[in-house]
C-alpha cells in the first residue's frame, strides 16, 4: 500500500469498513449488529471461533478519536462479543487484538486460542493456513453465537 493510498484510508475515503458494509464477504460472515459495532465471524477459521468486530458509529482509526461514551460503548460490545465468543467454543485461551496496519478503522480481532492450535504459545500472526468451514458449520457457529449473544 503505497502512503497517498494509505493517507485516504486514515481519512475515511473508501474504507472498507466504514459502515454499512457487506454482511457477508470472502472475510466475514455477519452475525450481530451491537450498540456500537458488529460482529461478523471471519471466514478463515484457523482458531475456531475467530470474530471481527468492527467500530460502527463513524469512522475512526484510533481510540482517542472517540469519545469516551463511544469508547465505553464499545469496549462493552468487546466483552459481550468475547464472552459470547468463549461460551460458544469453548477456547483454552482468547487473544483480542486491535492493530489498524491493514485497514486503519477501529476493530477488534477476537482470536480464540487452543492449546492444540498450530502456533499455540506464539502470535497468530503469520497465519500458516487458512480453514474454512462447510456452510452447514458455519451456519450452525454462528447461531450459536447469536444465541449466546442474547443469551
């Protein structure tokens, strides 16, 4: 990504997760819409369970951009979406991340972790291998996690 690209993506120009954006895509599949963001399940299911769950209210690429009503509002998504997150699969241990180096726009990666996992002890980050699900598991995962999130 070359700077002039990078600086219109800070601006909010084109950003890819700038509400409203697509429910389903080649990375995510949507499952709840929150107080001040969603949560979709990522497509690459390496760490069962691993979730998106992307700033909604504006554009914003930083936390000292929000407010601290807005901040609170969704670091409270964050724990539901995490404690819904770990009721449905079950993790050994959970990672949550919020980088921007990509896509700068406030998210959250909620990563769970499984002491059988192909880089447990270390970051996930360069992923080895992508694992996708049948539609019928995906399906059923994220029920489970809406049930969970009303629950």
């Amino acid at each position: 990504m070359d700077t002039s690209e990078w600086e219109q993506l800070l601006l909010g120009h084109n950003c890819p997760l700038d509400a409203p954006r697509a429910r389903s895509t080649s990375l995510w599949e949507y499952v709840l819409s929150l107080e001040a963001s969603t949560l979709y399940l990522a497509k690459n299911q390496a760490y069962r369970g691993q979730c998106l769950l992307i700033l909604d209210l504006r554009h914003a690429t930083r936390p000292d951009q929000l407010s601290a009503a807005e901040w609170s509002s969704f670091c409270a998504d964050l724990h539901r979406a995490e404690t819904a997150v770990v009721r449905a699969v079950q993790p050994d241990h959970i990672n949550i991340a919020s980088l921007g180096n990509v896509i700068p726009h406030l998210h959250w990666h909620i990563i769970p972790r499984y002491r059988t996992d192909p880089r447990w002890g270390g970051p996930i980050w360069p992923e080895e291998a992508e694992h996708r699900l049948t539609a019928a598991e995906e399906d059923a995962l994220i029920v489970t996690l809406k049930e969970t999130l009303v629950a």
